[in-house]
C-alpha cells in the first residue's frame, strides 16, 4: 500500500479521539462545516459547564450524563472533553437540560476535502451529494473525501494507472478531456466491404479513430478522467488516469460481437489496467474468451449490469470475471431501470449524471452506463495505489470499499453495494 504522507494520512494513523483534535487544527471552517452527519467520536462528548455553576452542580449533572473520565480540554473555549458510559446522544440530551451546563456536543470528525474548482463540479452529486438534486446528502461515492485520502488534494494530472474504455469512442478534443487519451483506436470498418478491409494491414482495429460521433463514449469518458482543477467543467473520479479508448460502438450506439470482442482485446493490450465497458447484450463464447484473456492476464473490467429493469442477465457484465455495475438514484435507491440479478456486484450513481459530450459541451445522461464509469474510476484509483495487486486483490477491495444499501451482505439490486472512494483509501 502507499505510505504517502498527507493530513489524511496522519488522521488515519492516528487514534479515534486524536483525528477529530488534529482534523480542528489542520481545517479552516464554518462551525459544523466538513462534517458528516451523526460521524462523531464514540463515546466522547464535549461539555462547557456554565460560569458560575458550584462543584456539586457540576457533578449532580456529570452524574446523571454517565460521565466517567475526563479525556482532554478545548484550550481557549474553556470546554472539556469527557468519556461517557452510555450512549453519546442520551448524554448530551442530560447536560444540555441541566443549568450548570452552558452546552454539550458530541466530539464530531471532521475530514479534509478535496475540492476542484471545475465551475460544474457542485451538479455532480454521484461524487459529492449535498442535497442540491433534492436527494440524500452522503448518498454518494465519498470523491472529496477519497481523494484527500488517497493523497490527491493538489489534483495532479497523471500518475493513475491507464483506464481503457470500449464505448463509442471520445471527443479529443473536448476542453476537459485534453490530453486524456493516450491510445485512440477503433474498429476499421463500420460497413466498409471485405476488399477495403483486406487492404489495410489491420483488418480489426486502426490506430487513431476513435472520434465520438454518438457521445455516449465522451459521457462515460469524463466521468472517468475529466480533468480536475482546471476551472472548466467537471471532474473525473480517476482524473490522474491516462485513458486507452477504443471505439467498438457506432453512431447509433451499436456494435458488433467481434468489435467489441477486438476492442477489449485492443485496450488490454494497450496496458489498461481497467477496462470500462457501458454496454451490453447476448453471451457468447467470443466473448467470454475476449474477457477471460483480458481478465487472466492483468486487466480487471468492469461493465454495465442492464437497463431492462429486471433479472435478466447481461454480457459482458453476466461473465464470472467481470464486475457488474448497477445503478442507484441520489436517494441511494436502485434506479428503475437496474438490472437487478445474481451477477450484480456493486452499485454506482447513475441518474441524471452530468458529464461531457461530444459537441465539446455537456449533457446530463442515465443509465447502468453512467453508473459503470464511478466504479471504474474507484477501481483505478484502488489499482493505482496497489498497482502490484493484481485484479483479484483490486476488485476484493472495491467489494469491501462500499456503502451496503440492502439486506447485509450481497443483495441482487445493490451487490455488496454503492462503491465509496474514501472506503477503498489505503
């Protein structure tokens, strides 16, 4: 794992008690701000008694809150932090009631986030959820607080590990995805007839076309690696990953089994660490040997569960090697339209998600296909900091580095459930 020194880092080698101290004198905040609801110290609660309030005052209402230790002050408010024996709620409610008591609070955690300033990054609520789509705030992947976590606050433009894409190809020249593929390929013929194709010295993939004339394929693109910090629109959730992006996908958003078949193969041969796939259809047995090849030798794929909001099976997120992505809402529900089965791994935001589009704009999109680029992103992030690890160890991360949304444990609807960058943080 990567020993990066950050203040994240110096939080999480420290105590419960002593991330929440050292979390106050790192961060410049509104009272409150930075917080995550109800995230507090266990068993801790801050108490200011009231100027004035006598010694037997202070201990009737001590008494009566359960405390049993005083831990440490807050110099300069001249409040104490004590330990309780019961729960912190039920002690705050006794002092707060007791005149000798000016206040009493849990000792809440704060966390340092780190926030781009892309102008659009406030509508993606899939990366960070403050309500402002109407839904549950948290009901997110934890981006700004995975990012600090992962040592990411100053944003750097590379580092990440490569993430391929077989989608519809990408607008290179797109504001926020400059300089973000590395490999551009793409199917040599869309209907182009057998004499042109024999022609070529490629008769599968050609080097440089990967021009997006759908949008589909710029959409997912950015949510992967849009640049971050670059005062233009979004963010990417991997925005440190140099993109391998091959178009498999035609103007309609269709394929055929053997361009997507070349394309996987194209992407993992190109070194792609993640492959993100938002598409789907009947198994095969090419297919399953494209991804049983890729997957065996080094590239961990993730790909859309369905849109036909039942159980039916598609490939090739249905295929034993490859992470199948449903798509949850800003409530933290399944969306509608998820597939929901067996196969079914994890669970990203995939409503309404704001991303960029292929007329060098952006478009807001829904889908299985905007939720399998989160968990791509996420995967790229774990993958680039245990980059010995392998597929196995990658994906046992991100099934544990996740929000369970459903029954405990896997469920058909969630999978393990709704990934979570700062989960998967080392």
């Amino acid at each position: 794992m990567s020993s990066r020194f950050t203040p994240a880092a110096l939080l999480r080698d420290l105590g419960v008690l002593g991330r929440s101290l050292i979390a106050l004198a790192l961060l410049t905040f509104a009272p409150g701000a930075g917080a995550a609801e109800g995230e507090h110290v266990r068993g801790a609660v801050i108490v200011k008694y009231a100027d004035g309030a006598s010694p037997s005052d202070r201990a009737s209402a001590a008494r009566s809150a359960g405390i049993v230790d005083r831990l440490s002050v807050v110099r300069g408010v001249g409040a104490r932090v004590v330990r309780v024996a019961g729960g912190v709620d039920g002690a705050v409610a006794r002092l707060n009631r007791s005149p000798a008591v000016e206040y009493a609070e849990p000792n809440y955690i704060y966390r340092a986030l780190a926030t781009p300033d892309d102008p659009r990054f406030h509508e993606l609520w899939g990366l960070d959820n403050s309500g402002q789509t109407g839904g549950t705030p948290g009901a997110d992947i934890g981006a700004t607080e995975g990012w600090d976590l992962f040592g990411l606050a100053d944003f750097p433009g590379s580092g990440g590990v490569k993430v391929g894409i077989v989608d519809t190809g990408i607008d290179q020249d797109h504001p926020d995805l400059a300089g973000r593929p590395v490999d551009c390929g793409g199917v040599t013929s869309f209907g182009i007839n057998l004499i042109v194709l024999i022609l070529l010295a490629d008769p599968t993939i050609s080097e440089g076309r990967c021009g997006d004339d759908n949008g589909h394929g710029t959409h997912v693109a950015g949510t992967i690696g849009a640049v971050a910090d670059n005062g233009t629109g979004v963010a990417g959730v991997a925005f440190d990953s140099p993109l391998a992006v091959c178009k498999a996908l035609n103007s309609s958003g269709s394929g055929t089994l053997e361009m997507v078949a070349n394309c996987i193969d194209w992407t993992h041969d190109r070194g792609a660490d993640i492959i993100s796939m938002s598409l789907g259809g009947p198994g095969s047995q090419t297919l399953a040997a494209a991804v049983e090849r890729a997957s065996e030798n080094g590239s961990l794929l993730v790909a859309a569960s369905g849109n036909s909001g039942n159980a039916q099976l598609s490939y090739p997120a249905g295929y034993p090697q490859v992470v199948s992505v449903a798509a949850t809402d800003d409530d933290d529900q399944r969306a509608s339209f998820s597939t929901f089965n067996a196969s079914v791994e994890v669970s990203a935001p995939g409503v309404d998600i704001v991303s960029t589009w292929h007329d060098g704009g952006y478009r807001t999109a829904s889908g299985t296909s905007m939720a399998t680029p989160h968990a791509a992103g996420v995967a790229a992030q774990i993958a680039g900091d245990n980059p010995g690890g392998g597929p196995e160890a990658w994906r046992a991360t991100l099934q544990a580095a996740v929000d369970d949304l459903g029954p405990p444990g896997r469920d058909p609807e969630y999978g393990f459930g709704r990934v979570d960058l700062a989960q998967a943080a080392p």
